[in-house]
C-alpha cells in the first residue's frame, strides 16, 4: 500500500527542523538516523529496509519508492537539510546499521575470513574510500576503532557511494577484537614504516585482518605489538609513505587470491 505524500513548504516545520538536527552527530547517534543526498545514495538505501523516509521537490521521484514516508518539499527545505553547495533535489533519512560483532562471529569462525581493522583513522575522505574498496574487493567487514571518524559524517557517506550498505561495519575495541582474531587463528597483518616486510611478500593466507592505522600517528604501539606480521609499501622519490586509502587498496588487492 503506497503511504501519503506530506507536502511541506516552511523550514520551520517541525518536521524539517528535525531532519536538520540530524547534521548534528550528538542529534543523529541520540536518534539512529542519518541523512544520504542524491538521487544513487537514495536508491541505494531503498535497496534495504533501513529507508524510513524520503524528501524531495519532484513529485514524480517520491512515488517511484513506496512504504516510507515521502515528503513533497521547496528548493529551501532541500538546501537547509542538505551539507553539499548545490545539492541534488531528493534526500533520504536513514537507520543506523544494526551491525556488532555477533555479525561478524560466522565469518571469522568460518575457514575463510578477509577483514579490515582502523585505528583512529580520522579523514571522512580516507574512511569512505576504505569502505569502498573493501567492499568492491569482496572483503567480510571491517573493524574500527572508537576513535576512527564518525561513520555518519556526511563526507563518509558520499565517499563511500552507498557501499556502507554491502559490508558489515562495526565500532569495537581492536584490543579484544585481535584477542578473538588470534583464538579463531585470524592472522593479523599490521602495517608500518619500521621493521616490516616488503608488501609483495606478504605472507598469504586463508584467515587475515589487516590493520591500518592513524593519517598521522599510524597504528599505536599497543595494536601494532599484537600484530603477526608487520608490512609496507617500498617508496621511490624520497617518498616517505601514501596516503592511508590508497596504501589500504594496495595492501587489500595483494592479499587476494
């Protein structure tokens, strides 16, 4: 049964006023909603049952998705909610994903386990890129610290082009994570500057997590001493490193079979 469509033309509607509030981190955790921009972000979230409502100037757009709530809006309720300069006119509200460890418990009880694990990673940018290529290359999950960026960050989400969707994501301890790793014989692969090997001998197997660390700090001394072998990327040019992203792609594309 198709839902009604709201028409609301104020930013001062209560409504709009708290979609708003959901550009505000504190406001969106407290509430579990997150705003997604754009007509393939939009259609992206459809494609699960975390969509709970849509706003948009056209009409026709809101009756092409059914059983959410749809609201007819203006050009300045779309500007207000929306973060980008020149926003597509249709935005979506979103649930949080659900995702824990107990998502994550089959597949590295399982005989075969590709994850991810970051430490304090803090660019939107790097995080949306992670998870995107991550997901395109058919790894299980990935593991974040709980000081990596918010996952909701607006940035995050338009990097990632609605992969965050496809791949489990959860915020945990990577301390008692790596403990649970090595009992289920995960072997854990961290990443450094300092007495690690080449990554074009990396030593392959079936069951790994590779950890990435901090834009500036790298992975901290208490993860990195847990890890069971420690690679990196040899540098030309008196190029000391590579931004966290691209050395994640890199090390995620040689660990694959």
């Amino acid at each position: 049964m198709q839902n009604n469509i709201i028409n609301i033309t104020s930013t001062s509607n209560e409504t709009i006023k708290y979609f708003i509030s959901l550009n505000d981190k504190k406001t969106r955790m407290n509430a579990k909603r997150f705003i997604v921009e754009g007509y393939h972000l939009v259609n992206e979230a459809s494609k699960t049952n975390l969509l709970e409502a849509i706003i948009s100037t056209d009409e026709k757009e809101l009756k092409k998705i059914n059983n959410v709530k749809r609201y007819l809006v203006n050009d300045a309720i779309i500007n207000k909610i929306a973060t980008t300069k020149n926003p597509q006119n249709i935005l979506g509200i979103v649930k949080m994903l659900d995702h824990n460890i107990t998502n994550l418990l089959p597949i590295i009880k399982g005989n075969k386990t590709k994850l991810i694990m970051l430490d304090d990673v803090n660019d939107p940018g790097n995080l949306g890129t992670i998870i995107r290529t991550a997901a395109g290359l058919g790894y299980d999950g990935i593991i974040m610290s709980p000081n990596t960026v918010d996952l909701y960050n607006e940035k995050v989400i338009r990097s990632t082009q609605g992969v965050m969707f496809k791949i489990p994501i959860i915020k945990a301890n990577l301390q008692e994570i790596i403990k649970l790793l090595k009992k289920e014989k995960v072997f854990c692969i961290g990443t450094a500057l300092t007495n690690a090997k080449d990554v074009k001998h990396i030593t392959k197997k079936d069951k790994f997590a590779i950890c990435l660390g901090n834009e500036a700090k790298g992975i901290s001394k208490e993860v990195l001493d847990n890890m069971d072998e420690n690679v990196k990327i040899a540098m030309k040019n008196d190029v000391e490193s590579l931004n966290v992203s691209i050395a994640a792609g890199i090390i995620m594309y040689e660990m694959m079979e």
